[in-house]
C-alpha cells in the first residue's frame, strides 16, 4: 500500500490537504493551499514509532517531512489527528499497512529533542538543578532569536489587547499596566516579580509607578539582558534583576508580588510552597498577581510526560485548572479578589509571534538552526488552535494577604478603567 493511500485511510479526503510522498504517491485536491511532503522513509519511521504528534514533530524538526503553506491552518484542519492522537484503530491499521521494516529502523529523536534520561541524571522533577536545565533548554535559546520573535517589548506573556486594532507593543504595555493597576502600585512601593523573564514587568512597575523592584529568572541570558536594559533606561536605582531560582529570595515584607508566566513550571506538588512562599514575602494587605497558562478543566492530565510540548518545548511543565490554583491559594490564606480569563488574547498574542518568526524565518534558521526554528513554528501555531478551542486558558488571580483585623486595603470598587 503506498504512502499516500495509508494518509488518506487515517486522515480522510476531506481535509483540504494535500501530500506528496518519496515513493511518488500522492493524496489530495491538486489545488491545495497546504501540501504535506514525505521526504524519505525517516519520516515513515518516526510516525511508525510514535504514532500521532510526537512522531510527526520528530520527521517535521529532522527535515524529514516538509510543510508547504501556513503551519496554523494544517493544524488547525488536523486539529483531531495532531492533539487528540490518531483512533488505536486507525493507527493499527497504518502501520500494518506500512510492513515491519519501518519499525525495526531504530532512530534517535532530533537533537531538540529533550531526553528524560538526561532529566533524570539532574534529580526529580523540580528540583532546583532539574528546574534550571528545563529554563535554560527553553529560555536560553538567544536573545537575538527572541528579538525577532517578541518584538521590541521582549515580553513572552500573553498580552492583553485593548481593542481588535491594537498592536503588539500597545498590548504588552496594556497587559503591563493591568497587572500594576490590579496590585495597586504607587511610588515608593516594593514589588517582588518572580519569573521576570527579560525584565518587562520590573521596569514598566518602575517607570511608570516609581515602585522598587526586585526581579528573578533562572535564565541566564534573560538575567544578562534585562540588566543591560535597566541600565540603558536609567532604571538602576528603582530596578534589581536577579539570576537565581525564586527560592532562594531572602528579602521579605514586599507590597505586592506579580508572577506572569511562571506558575506553568512550578509543579503541582510544588504548588502549596510556592503559594506560600509568596504569601510570606508580603506585607499584611500586600497583593499578588498570578498569571498564568491553565486547563480548561480539572479532569485533564496535568503533564503529557510523552507530547510534544513537555518533549521539545516546556520540559516538566505542568498545567492546572484555574479552580485548583484558586484553591491552593485559598488554603495557604489569600483571599480571592478577581479572577479573569485571557484566553482570546493569547491566541491574538502567538498570531503575531508566529508572524514575527515568518518575517525573520531565514534570519532565525542561520541564528539557531532549522531544528529549532521548526520547534517553534511548529509549538506557536499550535498553541494558537489550542487557545482558539479551549484546550488551553490564560487566568489572572488577583490575591491579598488579609491583615491581622481581616483587613483587605482593597477599595470597595475598582476604578472604572480597571479592568
């Protein structure tokens, strides 16, 4: 059976797809916007070997299978084959269809491709050293590369658009200013922002609030960089980056504490630690802003320890429901605020991502190799399917740390631009 009958068995003929293999067969409408190439039989054994989306990362990231045409729209018309994993029946049949030969072709995963093996060697799942493999596999990658992709404002968090028209930089600022407005910051403040990233945050609080920050990441690269930006914007005085693990923060009786994209690496049986930790670091009636990737629902796995996310992407990261955060946070002492879900906003946010990456593509192939590159085509396209079906959600949780009287320092309403 040739390769292009097996796809049409698995993927059906109605998908607008079409494929061209090495052993000349081919599949779908000629006219086709979006045409899958099986370029050699690496490909063949990669899928045979890991059926569904691990296997079809492994042949596109090696080279082995080409994309012609936009990566969102092929995932998103195989939005059930490459996310929901091909029916046990249908792979059954493909791979007797296929013969034995594919599955004795032993293959090791491109060199993206992060080893458990390997993971294992640096202890147990978020363990600090572990912890810090896992950052520096995804956030050191170059800063150059993540110029390209992010933009000027260096913030890989979901942004938050204040109207359809507004760009990526008026978002992230937007996104920026919510976060200070919900923690109530004012001059002469101190705010704790855990996870940092490349300093954005730190120095909007800064800038446009005249509080004091404190700022960690576990990246290095992040560290070096945002630093260097502190120093260009004359923000020395008011911001402090730090490269270390959020742990190992000594200082304590902070006015508001802002996590934007960190929860996602916590862990779930980190999570009471770290929700108490944060609530130790703040003054009685200080605030915290957790701001985070979530499930849609608490029935779900929490890490796919075998997809391709945890594989190439976020190693160890684990996603939680919404109402499991809240909870943790509750049963560690903060009292729940505000609690809003952003989850059209970062599929707009990745849009302009993944348009970023096209823009740079040849650029970003020279700068960190085409392996990588294709990662993260690859990840951000899906990402945004993932938030556009509800797969996957973004929350803010405004919290407070009550005083000893049971005192919120909250007002009685939010102002009426906020949010």
């Amino acid at each position: 059976m040739k390769l292009a009958e097996i796809f049409e068995k698995v993927v059906g003929s109605g998908t607008g797809i079409r494929l061209i293999a090495y052993d000349g067969s081919k599949a779908g409408p000629d006219g086709a916007d979006i045409t899958l190439e099986v370029k050699s039989p690496v490909a063949v054994a990669y899928l045979a070997q890991a059926p569904g989306e691990l296997g079809l990362a492994r042949a596109y990231v090696s080279g082995h299978l080409d994309v012609h045409g936009d990566m969102y729209t092929l995932l998103s018309r195989m939005w059930s084959l490459t996310i929901n994993d091909i029916p046990m029946n249908e792979k059954v049949a493909a791979i007797r269809a296929l013969g034995i030969k594919p599955l004795l072709t032993r293959l090791q995963p491109p060199p993206q491709e992060m080893r458990r093996s390997m993971m294992a060697k640096l202890g147990s799942r978020h363990a600090k050293k572990r912890d810090a493999e896992a950052i520096h596999h995804h956030y050191d990658v170059s800063n150059t590369f993540y110029e390209w992709v992010l933009g000027p404002s260096m913030a890989y968090t979901c942004a938050v658009f204040p109207s359809e028209e507004a760009s990526l930089e008026e978002a992230q600022f937007a996104k920026f200013d919510l976060v200070a407005r919900k923690l109530g910051l004012k001059p002469g403040m101190r705010l704790l922002d855990v996870g940092c990233g490349w300093g954005g945050m730190a120095m909007h609080a800064a800038r446009e609030y005249g509080v004091k920050v404190l700022a960690v990441t576990l990246s290095r690269q992040q560290a070096e960089w945002g630093q260097k930006a502190v120093a260009e914007a004359g923000l020395s005085d008011l911001v402090e980056i730090r490269h270390m693990d959020y742990r190992d923060v000594r200082e304590t009786g902070f006015d508001a504490v802002s996590s934007i994209g960190l929860t996602e690496h916590i862990g779930k049986e980190q999570l009471p630690f770290y929700f108490r930790f944060l609530y130790d670091k703040l003054v009685p009636g200080g605030r915290l802003l957790n701001h985070c990737i979530t499930r849609p629902t608490g029935t779900e796995k929490t890490l796919n320890a075998g997809g391709f996310i945890n594989r190439y992407v976020f190693p160890d990261g684990e996603l939680e429901s919404v109402g499991y955060l809240v909870r943790q946070m509750e049963d560690i002492g903060f009292e729940i605020r505000h609690e809003e879900n952003l989850r059209e906003h970062y599929a707009q946010t990745l849009r302009y991502w993944c348009a970023n990456l096209d823009e740079h593509w040849d650029e970003a192939v020279k700068e960190v190799g085409q392996g990588t590159a294709r990662v993260w085509r690859l990840y951000m396209a899906g990402c945004i399917v993932g938030f556009e079906r509800n797969k996957i959600q973004l929350h803010q949780v405004l919290a407070t740390r009550l005083d000893a009287e049971g005192g919120a320092h909250m007002p009685l309403r939010p102002s009426l631009d906020w949010p």
